[in-house]
C-alpha cells in the first residue's frame, strides 16, 4: 500500500478539514443513528446496492465493474480519506485505476462521490460492503435493512 504522497501530482486538496464533506453533500444524505455504522443512510438514498468488496482478487474485478459503471462517464471524484487527512479530488480514471490503494489509505472507512454528485459510494469496513446509489457489480443486490 502506498501513501497519499504517492499520488500527489494526481490529486487536488478540497478541504483540508475532514468533517468539511457534511457541507459538500447534502446534510439529508448523513447517518445521524450512532448505532449504525455508516456515514450516509442508505435509507433515504435511492437506488441502493450494495455488494462485498474486500476479498482476495478484488482489485482487478472492482476496477473492471467501476469501469463498466456509471462512475466511469464522470469527469471527476471527490473522497474522504481520514480524520487528520484531507478531503480529496482527481480524475475519476485515475481513481478507478487506483481504487484499492485509496480505499486501503482509508482504512476501508470513506465516502466517494461524483463531483456533480449523481453517484455515490460508501466503503464500510465494519461490514466489508461497498455501498452505492448505481449499479456496480452484475447481480449486486438492491440493498436493504
């Protein structure tokens, strides 16, 4: 696993303070049940699927269904990586290539969305899921609690 530095002429800063992305999506999309261990809830987000993620050979398979996705026509992402890191943004060809690394820089813990926010992943490490609001994987299920 590399670092953020490792990435550096890829990626622009958007914020330098974490809790800065409650502010770049919309405040209905966010948990607010403490129970639960998510960012977003996924109940007020439609469509939703949601499919393991975090197995071995999944780097390969995820970045060919990301590139078959939705996400693939967007020109850019933005993501959460870390508390004491900042918020992020590259090219969505760029992350889609690179997903794995970032997401392991996250802890397996982030949001990503389209910088016009149409699409919207949540990679949970307590669940080992990949939360969406478009389709991904063939089969991926329509997600529900």
């Amino acid at each position: 696993m590399s670092n953020l530095n490792s990435h550096i002429t890829n990626i622009q800063v958007v914020s330098f303070y974490y809790w800065e992305f409650k502010n770049l999506l919309s405040q209905d999309l966010f948990n607010s049940d403490k129970s639960i261990k998510r960012f977003l809830n996924w109940e007020v987000i439609n469509p939703k699927f949601s499919f393991w993620y975090n197995y071995v050979g999944c780097e390969d398979e995820i970045k060919n269904y990301l590139l078959k996705s939705p996400l693939a026509k967007k020109e850019r992402i933005i993501m959460t990586i870390a508390a004491d890191k900042p918020i992020i943004s590259m090219k969505t060809s760029y992350f889609i290539e690179n997903w794995y690394d970032f997401i392991s820089m996250a802890n397996h813990l982030c949001i990503v969305w389209s910088d016009d926010k149409e699409c919207i992943m949540e990679f949970n490490y307590y669940e080992d899921r990949l939360f969406s609001n478009f389709g991904i994987k063939t089969g991926s299920r329509i997600y529900n609690d």
